[in-house]
C-alpha cells in the first residue's frame, strides 16, 4: 500500500469537503445546501460552463443539473447504489479503523474501475494496494 497521501485523505472530512463548494449556485432556501452535499458525501468539482458539477469523494459519482429542491443524499442514493461511504451512514470521525480501511478499498475499487473502464480483476488488483 501507498503511504498516506495527505491531500487524499483531506477529503474524507465533512469540513474540507464543504470548503470546496466556494461559488456553489445553492446556498438558501433550498435542499442542496453545501452543507447538505459535503454531508452526503460530495466535494464541489465545478467546470467552465457547468458550475453545478460535483463528485462523491468516495464513489465518484459525477452529477449535474441540480434543482434547489434535490435532496442530495437522496440523488446520491439512486444513483450509486453501491456506494460504500452512503451504506456507513457515518461520519469519518465516528468510523473504526476497520471501518475506515475498508471505506478506503471501497474507494479504490471505483478508482480502479474509472480508470480501466471494466471490473475484470478488480478484487485482485484491489489486494495489492
Ligand atoms: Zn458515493
């Protein structure tokens, strides 16, 4: 395993997470707050044209399009089922090592996934990172 990249690691907690949505277009009055996407688990990853894009952490499930009225954990739900970080219902403060490392695998299987664009081998690969 790779040694613990600082910068990584930044975005498993709530606060840095919600930092990253500085000129988010939701803020008041609506469902999709910063505070109520960096909970559910997203960080801000905004384009030229789309300002609305952002990222699970640990999914990385991409979406856009966002109405005032989603409610983020719930969009996140439907559409990345598997995410690891939405089954914990957890706070990355709250989590046991156990439960962290496995959240960290969890990631890296969708990183590796993104990356290769099939899942062919990917438990194995995941055995050695
Ligand atoms: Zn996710």
């Amino acid at each position: 395993m790779e040694p613990i990249n600082e910068e990584d690691i930044k975005m498993y907690f709530y606060e840095n997470r919600l930092k990253t949505f500085e000129g988010w277009p939701f803020d008041e009055d609506c469902s999709c707050t910063p505070e109520n996407m960096a909970r559910a688990g997203f960080i801000h990853t905004p384009s030229g044209n789309s300002p609305d894009i952002a990222m699970c952490f640990f999914c990385l499930k991409e979406l856009e399009g966002w109405e005032p009225e989603d409610d983020p954990e719930k969009e996140h739900k439907s559409h990345s089922a598997s995410c690891h970080f939405m089954a914990l219902k957890k706070k990355v403060e709250d989590l046991t090592v156990e439960e962290f490392f496995k959240l960290q695998k969890e990631r890296h299987k969708f990183i590796i996934v993104r990356c290769s664009g099939n899942t062919r081998h990917v438990d194995l690969l995941i055995d050695i990172i």
